[in-house]
C-alpha cells in the first residue's frame, strides 16, 4: 500500500512538473499561428510556420522568429497605401503628399499646368498625361 501511494506521488508530481511546460509551448503554437496569420497570406507558408512551432520547439521557435516575415499585412498595406500617396521632390528627394503643389522641404514647384489643356501635373514629365503636350519648361 506504501508504494501503491509513493509511485502515485511520483506521477502526480511529474505532471505538476510537466503542465507549465505543456501550457508554455500550446501558448508558443497559438501565438505562432495568430502571428502567421497576420503576416502572410499563403496557407503553405502558415502551415508550415505552425508545424515548425509544434514539433521543434524550442528550436523551432528561433527558427520561425529569424525566418517570419519581417512586416504583418496591415504595415505593408499602410507602407504602399503612403507611397501611392506621395511623391520625391527631385531639387531635395523630400517626400511629399501627391497633392502638393510645392515642396515642402525646399520649395521647389511640384506641378505646373499644362499650356494646351491647362491641367496640372509634375513638372518633369516630358508631355502631358492628359493631352500629350510637351512639356515647354523641360527644353
């Protein structure tokens, strides 16, 4: 009966030594798959990702922070949708908004309008986008 209730205290002290490291690693495998999720797209790539966390970890879990992509969908949606929206100074290479007439760095004119239509737009184009003017400021 004394060793019935020794091997018992065994077990129960093992899985009270084995729950935090179970709990730690299904919390590693939700946050690499929330993670991935946020990142990329492509199901092979979160497939993989989560199979990497599961089955190499703690291994695995270097391994995916070296190898995730670097920026979630959201920054890189953020990061075109400002690029769209703005346009390089060519006097200073300042970045400004795609509707600035000027440079907000240097001053330097962003648009001018065209003498046929007498639409604005950047003053380097060659010919106007809208009529196919050249552009006389450029000669």
């Amino acid at each position: 009966m004394v060793q019935f209730l020794q091997q018992i205290n065994l077990e129960v002290i093992g899985y009270i030594l084995l729950f935090p490291i179970f709990f730690v690693w299904l919390l590693w495998i939700i946050h690499t798959t929330i993670d991935i999720t946020r990142r990329t797209d492509s199901l092979l790539v979160e497939f993989c990702c989560i199979l990497l966390a599961a089955f190499l970890w703690p291994l695995g879990w270097l391994l995916y922070l070296v190898f995730r992509p670097y920026n979630t969908l959201l920054e890189k949606q953020v990061y075109n949708s400002i690029i769209a929206n703005s346009q390089e100074c060519l006097e200073c290479g300042w970045i400004n908004n795609i509707n600035n007439h000027y440079c907000v760095n240097c001053g330097a004119e962003l648009k001018i309008k065209c003498k046929e239509c007498k639409k604005e737009y950047y003053k380097w184009y060659e010919f106007c986008p809208y009529c196919s003017a050249p552009n006389i400021e450029l000669d």
